[in-house]
C-alpha cells in the first residue's frame, strides 16, 4: 500500500504516476486527461463537472485565466422556469441552507479539477510559473518527489506564504501577526477588539492562568494588546485583573501543529510571562 495517495494518467500513450496533494484530503481523480491553451473553457466546464480532472501542460497564467473562467461558469445563476409549478412551495430556512452549502461544495469540487505538475524540487514544469519553492516547503515541509496539486490550492498556499512574510496588521495587538499556512488569519480584526474590551470573568480573581483554546496564530493570548485607558498591556487572554504578585501566565493549545508552532514563532511576551504554545 503507497505511503500517501497517487494520481494516474495517460500522456502520449504512456502510463504515468505521482503523488497526489490534497491538504482537504480530497482523494486524487479517477479520470485524468491533459489539457492546454487549445482547450476551450466551455469544454473543460464540461469535463470539470463529469469528474475529469485537467492536467495543465501549457502557460501557467493561462491556467489562471482558465480557473477564472470555470469559477465564472460555475457562478451562473440557473434559468429559472417560465411559470413555476402552483405545487411548488419555497425551501425552509434549513433547506435553503442546505442547498447553499451543497451548491459550495459542487463548486468546490469542479475548481479543483483544474491541476498543475510540481516537480521533486518544488518547480513547477510550466513557462511563467512562479516560484513556489518556499510556499511549497513552509507548507508541505521537504521536498518528496515531484506531484499533482489542484491549481486552486497551489494558489491558496502561494497566497499563504504572502501573508506569512509580510504579516497582518493588528493595531489592537500593537504589532503583525505572520500566519502560518492552514492556520486561521486574523484577516478580520473586530473579535480582538471585542475579546480586548470584554469584561473579565470573576474566576480569573483568584486564578493567574488563562487558556486559550484552539489558539491559531495566538493572537489573543501571545501578541501585546493595547488598552485605551491602560495603554500598552500584554495580551487580551492575559490582561489586567488577574491577581498582582502572582505569576501570570498564558497557555494556548491547538490540534493541529502547525498553529502550535505558529502561536510559539508569533508569540512576543515579556519575560515575566511564561509562555506554553503545545499540539493535543
């Protein structure tokens, strides 16, 4: 049995193989065929749907404009009927949710048919491909030999790699946060100010230690966090109103091991702090 799941496919009437990426762990394609610029994008629509996966070989930016073109298909409101049947009655609350969330998923599915070629060294095979060699490794480690990504998540972990270099502004935690990949952004900072104004629970009187669960990037126990009336404290998990003489401290836990690591590398405290950042 292989070590991790592989993709077949038939290119110039030989048999080929490589290791399939799938960081949502989707399974690889059953069916597989090589597409370029010649491919027009109502025909690849067409194969995307029925399950056959597009192993570009041509201009990586055309494989962009491809993708953009089978999202914009794939956003296109259905024709309604004419005159909808009398029996008819609309879908409840939960239903239309439901049909919301299997319409995503139908989208989902068919975008990430569209797949690029990543050789041993983390290149991609194709002319105007970008360099992808330290996105690749911040997010999949050392190189393992060449493999099949879907477009879709090459570019998530391009655009991953972006935000770790230059960070996310969080003027509440006085500072950047650098996120690592597959770990969640704090793209939307309003919950930091709320967690930063919100009234402390009475417990914390009588404890000097704070969890922070399902930590992330630990932008709320590990980042300074700056008070309108305190000025500069020390983080929003760890803030005043903690007992004073005692040894305060944060400890933030995630279960998955790249926000462990990312909360430890993001986490700036000051030394009287004591900082835990663990997996489990």
């Amino acid at each position: 049995m292989a070590p991790h799941p592989v993709v077949h496919w038939t290119e110039g009437g030989v048999e080929h193989s490589a290791r399939w990426r799938s960081e949502r762990g989707v399974p690889p394609p059953k069916r597989v065929v090589v597409a370029d610029d010649r491919m027009t994008a109502d025909d690849a629509y067409g194969l995307a749907c029925q399950g056959t996966a597009l192993l570009w070989r041509s201009d990586f930016q055309n494989a962009r404009q491809m993708l953009i073109a089978l999202a914009s298909r794939a956003d296109r409101q259905p024709r309604k009927p004419k005159k909808p049947a009398e029996s008819a009655t609309p879908p409840t609350p939960a239903e239309a949710f439901h049909l919301h969330r299997q319409a995503q998923s139908q989208r989902a599915r068919t975008l990430g048919m569209l797949l690029i070629p990543v050789d041993a060294d983390y290149r991609v095979p194709l002319r105007r491909a970008p360099d992808v060699g330290r996105a690749c490794a911040e997010a999949w480690g050392p190189a393992e030999g060449p493999c099949i990504v879907s477009l879709r998540e090459l570019l998530g972990l391009i655009g991953a790699h972006e935000w770790r270099s230059k960070g996310i502004e969080i003027p509440a935690a006085g500072g950047r946060i650098h996120p690592h990949y597959g770990v969640f952004a704090p793209i939307r900072r309003e919950y930091v100010d709320l967690v930063a104004k919100a009234p402390l629970p009475a417990a914390l009187s009588s404890s000097g230690l704070a969890f922070d669960i399902g930590t992330g990037t630990g932008v709320l126990s590990c980042r300074p966090t700056c008070f309108p009336t305190g000025g500069p404290r020390s983080s929003c998990a760890t803030r005043p109103g903690f007992p004073r003489g005692r040894a305060r401290r944060s400890s933030t836990a995630s279960s998955t091991p790249r926000a462990a690591c990312c909360a430890s590398s993001c986490a700036r405290c000051p030394s009287t702090w004591r900082r835990e950042a663990r997996a489990g």
